[in-house]
C-alpha cells in the first residue's frame, strides 16, 4: 500500500496546475501520517456464478447491465472488502476539529490509501488465482446500486472479521473502504496485470464527479 502522490493530486482537483515545494511537502505529510496509521484489513470469499448472476449458496444476486457487462463469459467471482481502519477516522476528526486544511489533506490521503490496498489485494489475488481477472467493480459504479454494499458485507461478515459495517443507507463505517466484485475468467492469467480498477470512470454515470479521471 503507498500513496501516489500524482493520484493524491488528481483526487484534490489538480489538472496539471503549477505546484510548489511546499505543497508537495504539505501532501508528503499527509500521506506518511495517513500510511502511518493505516490499518489494512480485507476478506475475500469465492463463489460460482450463474446466468442469472446469483452467488451460489448465498440467494443473492448481482444486479445491473453494466455488472452484468463487466462479468461477461465469468463463470465464478471473488467477493472482497476492504478498509484502511478505524483509526484513520479517529485521527481525520481530530484533525477537524484543528485544522480544517489538514484534515482535507489528510481525508484524501487516506481515500488514495484504500484504494492502493484494493490494488494490491487484487494484485495477489491474480498471482494466486491462474486465471485472468476483471478489474475490480463496486456498488455504485454505473448501474450496480449501492444497496448491494449491504448484501456483500452481510454474505462476507465484514463486522466480526474486518470492523467493517454498512449501515441503513449503504454506507460503509469506516468510510474508508470498499466492497467490490472481480470476476473469474476462463483465460490464462496475463503475465502482467495493470493496477487500479481500471473501469470505475469509464462504468460511471457522475460525469461530474471531482475524482473522475480524464479520458
């Protein structure tokens, strides 16, 4: 898990305007403290997946033409979450409550954060799986709606394993984290796999979200 701090410019707005040295110290800052903090926790589970993109052995199933798009020729899923922690929601309302400058460093510091980590569980993922994966897909990316979080944290006990909980309106405490869909493949494994989660722009509706990357 690191921060990249290209990735932490874009998700603060930055399109390529002139910095200095002391705002790249300010983002370093924040990204040591973030990282130092940071508790990375996951769970992963892997179920077969029929043409009706029900889990097998759950009575759930996937929802939306864009996941059904993205797992495509997927016979089998992995399921995962992920979060960097409660500790890095401690230390973001502290910093609040000082520093409002600070903390938004810090906030998107730490949204950079977990990402990086879904990155790498991916990563190992695809090393121990021997076939090709998707890239990774959330609730909310395009048409996959956002009540499925609640579902895929309930299938996975994200509570008892991670601390991580979705409440009533579907959304996930620690804020930091992520559920997420990768399917299974029939190919073989490619010898290099890119990071990231590739589609999540390209899958979604908000064209005008402030962390959207360029096309």
């Amino acid at each position: 898990m690191d921060i990249d701090r290209n990735e932490f410019l874009r998700y603060l707005g930055w399109k390529g305007q002139e910095t200095d040295e002391t705002l790249l110290r300010k983002l370093d800052e924040a990204a040591e403290r973030c990282l130092n903090i940071a508790q990375p926790r996951s769970v992963v589970r892997r179920f077969a997946l029929d043409e009706n993109l029900a889990l097998a052995g759950t009575g759930f199933a996937l929802k939306g033409s864009d996941i059904r798009r993205h797992l495509q020729g997927c016979g089998e899923i992995y399921l995962f979450a992920a979060t960097i922690g409660v500790e890095a929601e401690r230390e973001l309302a502290r910093l609040q409550c000082r520093n409002a400058y600070e903390a938004l460093l810090f906030d998107t510091a730490a949204s950079c954060a977990v990402e990086s980590y879904c990155d790498d569980v991916c990563a190992d993922l695809q090393k121990s799986c021997g076939r090709l994966l998707t890239d990774r897909f959330s609730c909310g990316y395009g048409d996959f709606p956002l009540t499925a979080q609640k579902e895929i944290c309930a299938i996975l006990r994200t509570d008892a394993k991670i601390g991580l909980c979705c409440d009533e309106s579907f959304l996930l405490t620690p804020r930091k984290s992520v559920t997420a869909v990768v399917g299974i493949t029939d190919l073989p494994a490619a010898e290099s796999v890119p990071r990231g989660c590739g589609r999540k722009c390209a899958a979604c509706n908000n064209a005008n979200c402030a962390f959207r990357a360029k096309d």
